[in-house]
C-alpha cells in the first residue's frame, strides 16, 4: 500500500480466536494491514470490531492465532523486549501514588538510565504534552484531559518510534477532545512517530489520519481502507470543509458496508 | 472539628448507656449476696442504703462502674511503675511481647503472601494449612508452645511472643495476599509494554498498591497480637503482665482487679489501633493519597 517508506507494522492473514465459555469467539480474521513510517493509521468501528484486539496484538498483549504479523521486521514480542512502541491506554492508567514527573519516569526507571537522563527526558516530554510546571502534582490533583496528556507523555518518554493509542480520549468530554485532538496532530509533526490509534469517532479518525482503517464485527476483519486526502496541516475548522465531509462519508459508507449499522 | 463533634455526641451517648446498663446489673447481680449477708447480720436496710451496699462490697460478683475506676486510678497512677501492683508496669510487660509478636508476625505473614501471590504451587498448597491453623483454639495450642520452648531453654518474652505472632500473621497474609493482586489489569498490562521484569513489577506496582491492605490487615493483628500476649501470660506461672493479672484476680476472687485490667487491656488495644491507624494515615499522605 504504502511501497516506498518502510513497514513498521505488517500484518497479513492474522487471525485471533478467543476460547470462552459460550465457545470460540473470532476476534480478527483474516486481516492484512501494513503501517509504514511515519503515518498516522487509525482503525475504526463499532465495538467488537477487534480494533483494540489488533492493537493488543501489535502490542504483544494478545497472541495471533493463525497468520503473521511483525512489528519493526520482529515478531510483536521481540519488538515489545526491545520497546519498539510507546501504549496509552483507554484510561490514563496513571500510578496513584506517584507524582506526574515520577508516572512519566516510571518506564525511564525500568530501562535502567540514569537520574540525569531521566529528568532531561521527563522535562522535554512534559513540555511536548504542555504539562510543564505540574510535575510535582498528584494524578487526582489534575483534571481527566491532563492526565490522559500526562499518559502521553509517559508513552513518549523512551522515545520509541511507534506510538499505539487504544481509544485514548474516548472517556473525556468533546470541548477537551477537541483540544487534544490539536495537540497529538501537532505533537505527530514534530517527533516525525508512526502512531496507529483506535477510536470510534468518525471525525476523530477523519481528522487525525492519514489512513483510516473501517473495520467490521462477527467475525472481526478489516473492511476498507480510506487515504486521506487531506493537508498535513489541519486546523481544526478543516472538519467543515467538503473534502472532509466527503472521507467522512466514505468512512460511514465502509462502516454500512461491513453491515456495522446493522441491529 | 466539625467531625470531631459529630463522632463525640454519638460515643458518649453509648458510653453513657453502658454505664447505666452496667449499674442497673451491678445492683442485680450483687443483690443475692448481699441480702445473703444482711440476713445473717440480721439486718434490714431501706431499698437506697441496700443498692449502696451492693455496689460497693469489696468482692462483688460484678463490680460498680465506680469500683473500676477507683481500683484501675489507684494501680496506674498512684503506684511506682516498677511496682508489679502496677497496671502500667504489667501492661508494658504484655505490651512488649506484642510488640515483638506483631513484628514477628508482619513480617511472616507478608513473607508468606509473597510466596503465595508469586508461586503456583504455594498457593495451592498453603492457604488451606494456614486457614487451619486458625481454627485451633489458641488457648490450647499456648500452653503447648510454652512449654515445649521451656523444655529447650527458651522463656521469657520469645515464647510468649510466638502466641502472638501464630494469630497476627493470618490477617496480615490474607490482607497482603489481597494487596499484592489488587493491582489494575492496565497496570499489569503497562508493566508487561515496558517489557518490566517481575522483580521490577513487584516493587514498582504491586508493593506500593499493597500499602493500604497492609495498614488495614496490620489493624486487625495488631489487636489479634495483644489477645496472644494475654493469652500467652495465663501458662507462665502468672509473673506479670495483664494476663497474669487476669489470672491472679482469678485465683483470689479478685473481681475488681480483673475488671480493671481488662480495662488496662482495652486501653492497650484501643492505643495500638489507633497508632497503626495513624502511621496508615501518615504513609498515605506521603504516597500522595488524597486528604479525606
């Protein structure tokens, strides 16, 4: 799909089955995707599509039970040991009992470097996500969108190229969202990341991506994929203009189409 | 202090019900021998000077309220706490064997719920033995123990001590067995992208989210310890400490002197829970808990 920069994230014929007690569940099937670098992939649909599923899988939080996938050319374990992706998670997940500079030290202190390195490192992610001069508060002390931007921070923090985002502002209001939204796209211009992030907000996608992956439910499987014609720079009144209107009715046609707004 | 007034009125009013639920079964309860007396002293006192009397013979069957007080004021505060009349000096006896205990016992009961929580085969194999080990009468098992100890030269504050730590390390385990698997499923799966290692895993996110079961289950065995060091002290021959006390009060029909260390022994506990509830509260505020 995209020949000329090289996959980050290549996967084809994956399958995931899960064995629960009402029998086998088939999560994903059959689903060929490829991120190259650099782009900004989302996968959309409705729930229990198995968009976060693949996400899982990618992350090596979810074993693939038929087909390939490989993360940076590695098997997706291989590529977690050598922390090839920085994970956010639909909750900040951010530890109670640490403050924001020691949350986003926290992966920093499991790497083994050093306290000079570290507190250089915290202080330029931050800055990235706009949280300087909150290092010292506690998780509770900072509203919802903060500690979802905090999270980030954390998941930059190691400097891995591959950013995997599971629904990350699903659970804040629009006005905050909206915010956020800005602010990832113009974090993504400056640290030049492969981020794939899941979502299922048409116009988040919409707004956000390069790609836009439609995916399906019963079974799980990818049913379309969008480019995006849009400009790299996006201002946030780019959503009223026909040429998002027209991706955003693509995207709604691939979710009908994939039987998505069926009962 | 809002709070403070707000938690006042309600534990005085029930202090104050007991009291008169206490003096209403004083009256009852001594009355029998009382009249007893009054009969063979041919006597025969009005119904005021009767109740007086029955709440204040020096061996009653329960004592007055005021008996208590006056008997537990007189051995804590007007005797030298080197005295072994003291209350103070026999609590502190009973209060450093439960000390020792609890220690002993925090740390067994947390070494034990990290073999639990990281090895299959413990937890299959262990919390069965370690329920059962509960369901002992402590009171037959303590003289057991001390006496076995005895027969290879331990006494003193050790055997007692163990009594205590056999009851205060069982919540203590189940409390931090809770503890060290209370972590998010997100919080695992967190540690599991950065590729942490168990080791790493277990100081970084399961210790820290264990604290609050800790001091929770550490309020329980530390009560559990001191119940252990009386009970300890009832097999020794009856040196010293509350539960010597208890027991020679027994022996000398002493009620009054029970009753008033049992108070001494409330004391104590009602103390040890709270200092432990406060050292809770202090790591709390430092882990950056958020104030009530």
């Amino acid at each position: 799909m995209t020949g000329s920069s090289p996959a980050v994230v290549s996967a084809s014929k994956l399958g995931l089955t899960f064995q629960t007690n009402d029998g086998p569940v088939q999560a994903l099937s059959n689903v060929d995707l490829t991120i190259g670098k650099g782009e900004f992939v989302s996968l959309i649909g409705p729930s229990g599509c198995g968009k976060t599923t693949l996400l899982r899988v990618i992350a090596d939080l979810e074993k693939p039970t038929s087909g390939m996938i490989s993360v940076n050319g590695m098997t997706p374990e291989q590529a977690r040991e050598k922390r090839a992706y920085g994970y956010v998670f639909q909750a900040a997940a951010l530890f109670p009992w640490r403050t924001i500079e020691r949350n986003v030290a926290l992966p920093l202190e499991i790497m083994g470097l050093s306290k000079t390195e570290q507190a250089e490192r915290i202080k330029r992610t931050l800055d990235l996500v706009n949280l300087t001069g909150f290092e010292k508060k506690y998780p509770w002390q900072l509203s919802g969108g903060m500690q979802q931007r905090a999270s980030i921070a954390r998941a930059l923090a190691f400097d891995a190229d591959l950013l995997l985002m599971d629904e990350p502002f699903g659970a804040l209001d629009e006005i905050v969202r909206d915010h956020l939204n800005e602010q990832l796209l113009q974090l993504w211009g400056r640290t030049n990341k492969t981020i794939c992030f899941v979502t299922h907000s048409i116009p988040e996608a919409v707004y956000l991506s390069t790609r836009i992956v439609v995916m399906s439910p019963r079974p799980g499987r990818v049913s379309d994929i969008i480019e995006s014609t849009l400009p790299k720079e996006r201002p946030l009144d780019i959503r009223e203009t026909p040429e998002f209107l027209a991706i955003a009715a693509r995207v709604r046609d691939g979710l009908r189409a994939g039987h998505s707004y069926d009962d | 202090m809002d709070t403070f007034r707000d938690k006042l009125v309600p534990v005085t009013s029930i202090l104050a019900g007991v009291i008169v639920l206490w003096y209403v079964f004083a009256v009852i309860l001594n009355a029998p021998f009382q009249r007893d007396l009054d009969t063979r002293a041919n006597e025969t006192p009005g119904a005021v000077e009767f109740i007086g009397k029955t709440l204040s013979q020096p061996k009653p069957t329960l004592p007055a309220p005021h008996q208590v007080a006056v008997n537990f004021f007189e051995n804590t505060f007007l005797r030298p706490i080197t005295s072994n009349r003291s209350l103070v000096y026999n609590a502190w006896v009973t209060l450093s064997s439960t000390l020792l205990g609890f220690a002993f016992g925090t740390a067994l009961g947390i070494v034990i719920a990290v073999g639990i929580v990281h090895v299959a085969t413990l937890d299959r194999s262990l919390m069965p033995w370690i329920i059962a080990s509960q369901t002992i009468p402590i009171l037959a098992v303590a003289p057991m123990i001390i006496v076995v100890l005895a027969a290879i030269g331990i006494t003193g504050l050790i055997p007692k001590a163990m009594i205590s730590t056999y009851l205060s390390f069982f919540p203590v385990t189940v409390g931090m067995v809770k503890g060290l698997r209370s972590p998010e499923i997100m919080h695992l799966d967190l540690m599991h992208t950065y590729n942490a290692s168990r080791t790493q895993t277990f100081w970084k996110l399961r210790v820290p989210a264990s604290v609050p079961f800790l001091f929770t289950s550490m309020k329980v065995a530390v009560a559990a310890s001191l119940v252990g060091a009386i009970v300890g002290e009832l097999p020794t021959g009856a040196v010293a400490g509350i539960g010597a006390k208890l027991l020679a009060g027994a022996y000398y029909s002493q009620s009054i002197d029970i009753w008033s260390a049992l108070v001494a022994g409330s004391i104590v506990a009602a103390l040890l829970v709270m200092v432990v509830g406060i050292a809770g509260r202090i790591v709390d505020r430092a882990m950056g808990g958020r104030p009530a």
